[in-house]
C-alpha cells in the first residue's frame, strides 16, 4: 500500500516479518516479541519494531537508539491510542527516527498524526492525495503546543500550522 | 496572519480576534468538504460519525440535533439574538438549554449545517466538541464573577481549557466523552465531583491561583463520585497536569466496551493510588517547560475579558426591601431567583426557564430575543445558561428587579421556583431521543402542574427533582434529591423512583427504592413522597437531610401506599 511522508509517496523499503518467518537482510520490522532477535542482527539492514496499541512505548526504551522506525496500528480509527504513543516517543524518548501508522485512520485525522509526530501513513490503495494535501493545509493555526515544536502565534498557547 | 487590533471585549467572555475568527471559519469549511465527502459516499456514515459528532451534529429519532457549544455557559445578547435567528430559520421557533450549558437545537437538516455553523462562526460560535469521545465544552459556575461567596473568576481557566483542549491532536480520539467543570467558589455549584475532571480552584501565593482537582466521577450507568487526584495543583502546571491525566486514559483505558470506557471505571480498575502513580509517572517525564501556563498567558487570556462597570446602586438594597414588602409575589420570586453579589446594591438573578406544565430548558426565539433585550438592559449584554437549564443574568441592580420581573412575568419567564420542585432537570427523552426508554417530558410536564402551587412550593422549599429517560442518566436522576428513571417494563413506559441524590461538596448517588411504576401512578407515589417529608421534618430541616436521617423505608412506604 502506499507509504505517504512528507505530503509525497515515497517508496517503502522494509519488510514486514511475521512470527516464525527467519530474518531476511535489509531493513526489516519485527513485532516488539523479537526485538532481541533483530537487534542481534548485526550490519545486515536497519531494523523496525512494530507496537500494538496495547504495547507500552517504555519497552522500547534501551533499543530505541538502535532503531530507524517505530509502526504504530489503528485497528479502527476511533481508537486513538496510537496518538499518545507516538507523541511519548518523540517527547518521553525523544526518537528521532520515522514513526509509521498502518491501519484504519481517516485523512481528517492526518494533521493530529502529524502533530503527535507521526512521520509516515500507510494509507488505502488509490488514496486522492488531493485530499490529504487539503486536510494538511485546511487548518491553518492551533491552540496548544506539539512535539513539532510549531512557531508560535505570539497569543498564548497559539501555534502556525503553515505547511 | 496579522493580529487585528483588539476587538472591543463582551462583559464576561473571552473576545475573538482575527486569528479565532479565521480558525472557526477554516472548521466550518472542512466541515463542508467533510459533508460533501458524505455525500460523494468517499466517507462511509461510520466514518462521518464521529466528525459530525465533533461539530456537535447528533442523528436522532426523527431529525439531526446540533448542539452549539456555550464555553462555561456564557453568552452575550448579540449571540443569543444569533441563536434566535438559528431556531426560527432552521428549527421550530425553539431551542433547548442543556445540562451542559449548551443549547440543542432539534430539528436540523443535515444540509443546512455548514451554513448554521457559519453563521455561528459569525458570531464568534461554534458546536465543536459538543459530543464524539473528545474534551467536551468546560462547564462553570452559573454565578462566576459575580458571587459573593466567589475566591476566584474560573472562567479564565474555562476559556483557556477550552482553547487548549480545542482540536488537541492527541485526546480527539478517547476511549469515551470527558467533561470538565470549573469552580471558584466555596460552594461547589458545578457538581465538579461528577465530573471526569472538577477543579475547584482557591487563591494561592501571588494571587495565583491553585487548584484542587477531582477525578473519575460520572452519572450515566455507572454513578461514581469522584475523587480528590491532588490537593494543591499549582495554575503553572494546570494544563501539564491535565495532559499526564488524559494521557494515561488514552493509553489505558478500555476500548472493548463503551460503557466500561469513561475515566471513572479506569480509576476503579486501577485503584486511586495507582491512576495516581501513572500519572504522576507521566508528569514527572513529560517536557513540563513545554506546556508551562505563564503568568503573562493567564494575563493575556484575562484581558480578553471585558468586566462590568459597575454603579453606585446601594440605595437600592433599601429600595427593594420596601417594594418586597409591599408584593408578596415579588418577594417569593426575589426569595428564589436571586443571588448575593459581589457588589453592593446589585444581585444576580435566575431566570426560570420551567414555568408551571412547561418542558424544561425549552424557550422560544421570541423568549430568546427578549432574554437578549433584558441582557442589553439589565446586566451590561451579557448571559448565563446554568446546568440546571435555566438563564441568569449575572449583574443586576437590586432598584431594577421590581421592572425586570415584571417583564419577565409577562413573557412567562417570571417563575418563583429555582431551587425548587418544580425547576425539573429532564433530558429530551423519548419524544427526541434514540436511545431513552420513557418520555421525560410528559411526567415533567405533570409534575410541574402538580406542584405549581407557590405556596406549596415554598412550603416544601429547596428540592431538587431530576428525570432521565434511559440509564444514560442525561437528566442526572442519581444527583437529583428525588430521581426518575424511565425504564422499558414488557414493552411499556415506565419510571423508577430514586432518592437521596445529591451533587455539591456532600455528593451523593440516589438509590432506587422499588419496582416501575407507569407515569400518573409515579406522580402520585412522588406527591406522596413529598406528603411523607413534610409530616416528618424537623424545623427547618430540607428534603434531602430529613431523606438522609430516616433513611428510605419511610419514603418507599408512602410510595407503594395504594389509596
């Protein structure tokens, strides 16, 4: 499906690995089970975990410098967990590699991914990126701070969402 | 954007500039794309749902119900003359106040609703986050800079809980709806321990102020009082606090069940000291710096309001006390319906929106526009939807209460009966609503007749009667000092009765005292109820106290009496 970032579709080089399957080279994503596995994968490829919404970000903690990507999952786009996930990567333990979202979520949804730190979305096959692009740009001011660090508006908490 | 000069400022709101003006109308934009993406079908109704729900558009039993937001209940004539205009062009002439200080209007077309909303958006309002699984509108003291009893406004926090909490990038996908109230007052009038959050705040060191919050309490199916998370929570850490709490029930909270999804059932599961420990936890890890409320935002948000210039008006204490003497009618209504103010020679007073047999918290466009008139007139523009569903004006002077009720008397706005029996919380019921079980209105409406008698009210004095049609629990029956529930009994409407309800600094859950009646049969058994009090009273002892030293059986006696 394709992978959005940075308002383009790029091209998404990792493999997703399942339980069981044995360890490919190249840059792979692994569930949080077999972090240790793949970070004994030594110089073969960068490395990905995948986080169930029910996992804690904080098992990540020690590992985290080691890897290039964190997926998070909407199983349906009312559960927001993934938002607090995301933002405690960036703010708690200040990842700065790509946080993915695979899942159900909504393009009206996409300027709070963004906000939260969300740096890639795996969104539906024949997605109108006019669409995205329009809810990315739709709102041009917010009233609380993120993780992006937006320029402040000058009046309390109001923050530029200029793209 | 440029700032625009700052905007003359409403008494007792928060004053828009350009850059809240432009926000409001980029909402309603995206609102009609998101309506035309509805319509083109590249948006299922699963998917509109919750958008529509965060623009405050419900899908009732026979129409849309959009429910404006009212930020901790304030409003000023210009707005309220705005939402007479929406209930007369797109409704039935009507509107409905809410126990969140919000209005609900009930007969709404889906396709009109981008051009409400801009029209609302014109009058710096809006519907956002009047419901989906979002911060909902903060609700406040209905006599907020105005009380006598009054350590501090609220209504500062308010507004700034509601600009950070407006579109928050991370809690606009909760497990379930949060509400928070606000209060700055001795006297906790928000019911803020039946609130996910309640804050009731003090002065502290420097004036500033510091705030005692309160967690996991809730009616609905699963009544909770909630309990006290921290004592001494200082203003600079208000919103920090609030995003580690919310944090840690976006994570944690359950997902499975949505009538196991509110905070309260989360701080249950957890236990006190535990909730206490995540969010403590989450405090201490966050970047605080980052959510810091300064001084000078406070001041900032602070300056945007607009406080009354108030007159010399202390001969009228002395002015009213002669002209009570002389009505016995005013005097009741003066009795009921008024409130000590800060001020000397000045008062606020309540205006009853439950006139005897009417449906609580309905008032016309006409009623609307004449609520405006009498703002404009009495009490510097501005107003205030109480939770209790009714209207106040918050500054009034006392030698201008005699003119004023007689024009509300003449308009059927003139109801001596706040605090009362009659001044009935009800919910829309089964007349509007797709989930209730019952009718609410039609036994509000009887018991309202039933004890319209002034005298008898009086005699009876402060009573509270609240009335849900389903066990969703929007008319509050568990905090009411006599509840009704409707209830679904073999297919037929019917209502339990609880007592014993109650939700200031001594909160307490109604318990249910037996089986359904039909509605006359519970009209009667409640007539009863109140006969039982009045024999058994002590001197000066209210409903609620005589209701807690006799315990139930004496009530429920009466109540299953048959004649």
């Amino acid at each position: 499906m394709p992978l959005l970032e940075n308002g383009q579709i790029v091209q998404d080089g990792w493999t997703l690995v399942e339980d069981g399957q044995p360890l490919p080279d190249g840059d792979i994503l692994l569930p949080l089970s077999r972090l240790s596995e793949g970070l004994g994968r030594n110089g073969k490829g960068r490395l990905g975990i995948v986080l169930k919404p029910d996992e804690r970000v904080s098992d990540l903690k020690e590992a985290l410098p080691r890897l290039d990507l964190v997926s998070l999952n909407f199983p349906i786009f009312r559960d927001g967990r993934a938002f607090t996930q995301a933002r405690s990567l960036r703010e708690h333990l200040h990842f700065a590699g790509a946080v993915r979202v695979t899942g159900h979520f909504l393009p009206d949804q996409y300027e709070f991914l963004l906000r939260c730190g969300v740096s890639q979305l795996v969104i539906p096959e024949q997605s109108d990126l006019a669409v995205w692009q329009q809810a990315h740009e739709r709102i041009t001011v917010a009233y609380q701070p993120s993780v992006l660090n937006e320029r402040p508006e000058g009046f309390a908490f109001r923050r530029f969402l200029t793209p | 954007m440029p700032h625009s000069p700052q905007p003359p400022a409403d008494v007792g709101r928060y004053a828009y500039d350009a850059v809240d003006r432009t926000f409001l109308k980029q909402r309603v934009e995206q609102f009609r794309d998101q309506v035309q993406r509805r319509i083109s079908g590249a948006l299922s109704e699963d998917e509109f749902k919750p958008l529509r729900l965060m623009n405050g558009l419900y899908l009732q039993l026979h129409a849309y119900m959009l429910r404006v937001a009212i930020p901790y209940g304030i409003v000023s004539a210009n707005q309220m003359r705005t939402l007479a205009h929406i209930a007369r062009r797109y409704d039935r002439d009507y509107g409905h106040f809410t126990t969140r200080q919000n209005i609900q209007f009930n007969w709404i077309r889906l396709e009109d609703t981008p051009d409400i909303l801009n029209i609302l958006a014109d009058a710096e309002m809006h519907a956002i986050q009047t419901s989906g699984n979002c911060i909902r509108n903060v609700t406040s003291d209905q006599f907020a800079g105005a009380a006598r009893d009054e350590v501090l406004d609220p209504r500062v926090h308010a507004e700034i809980l509601r600009q950070w909490s407006t579109l928050h990038p991370e809690f606009t996908f909760l497990p379930r709806k949060f509400k928070i109230a606000i209060s700055g007052s001795a006297q906790d009038r928000v019911a803020a321990r039946f609130h996910d959050i309640g804050l009731l705040a003090r002065k502290g060191e420097n004036g500033r102020a510091v705030f005692e919050v309160y967690v996991g309490g809730g009616l609905g199916r699963t009544p909770v009082i909630g309990v006290k998370l921290r004592d001494d929570l200082p203003e600079e850490d208000l919103i920090a606090y609030l995003e580690a709490v919310l944090r840690v029930y976006n994570a944690y909270g359950r997902r499975d069940n949505i009538y196991k999804a509110r905070i309260k059932i989360l701080v249950q599961a957890l236990g006190l000291g535990a909730f206490r420990d995540e969010v403590n936890a989450e405090f201490m890890a966050m970047d605080r710096s980052r959510y810091r409320l300064q001084p000078e935002v406070v001041a900032a948000i602070r300056a945007r309001f607009a406080t009354p210039v108030f007159e010399d008006a202390s001969a009228g204490t002395a002015q009213l006390a002669a002209q009570t003497k002389v009505d016995p009618a005013f005097a009741a209504w003066v009795g009921t319906n008024t409130h000590p103010h800060q001020q000397d020679g000045y008062c606020s007073v309540t205006i009853s929106c439950k006139p005897a047999g009417g449906i609580p918290g309905d008032v016309t466009s006409a009623q609307m526009d004449l609520l405006a008139d009498l703002a404009d007139q009495y009490s510097f523009g501005e107003l205030r939807i109480t939770h209790l569903q009714n209207v106040v004006l918050g500054h009034v002077r006392k030698d201008s209460l005699f003119a004023l009720w007689q024009v509300l008397s003449a308009n059927g706005l003139g109801t001596a009966n706040i605090g009362m029996i009659t001044d009935i919380i009800a919910c829309p019921g089964l007349d509007y609503c797709a989930l209730a079980n019952a009718r609410s209105i039609p036994i509000a409406q009887k018991l309202s007749q039933r004890f319209s008698n002034a005298a008898l009210q009086q005699e009876i004095g402060a009573l509270r009667l609240n009335i849900s049609g389903c066990i969703n629990a929007c008319g509050h029956h568990h905090a009411g000092h006599i509840g009704i529930l409707g209830v679904d009994k073999r297919g037929e409407e019917a209502f339990q009765i609880t007592l014993g309800g109650n939700s200031g600094e001594d909160a307490s859950i109604g318990q249910i005292i037996g089986s359904a009646m039909s509605e006359d049969e519970t009209v009667d058994a409640i007539a009863r109820i109140v006969d039982t009090y009045l024999v058994q009273r002590k001197p000066g002892e209210r409903f609620i106290e005589t209701c807690r030293r006799l315990g139930a059986a004496p009530f429920k006696d009466a109540a299953y009496a048959t004649a």
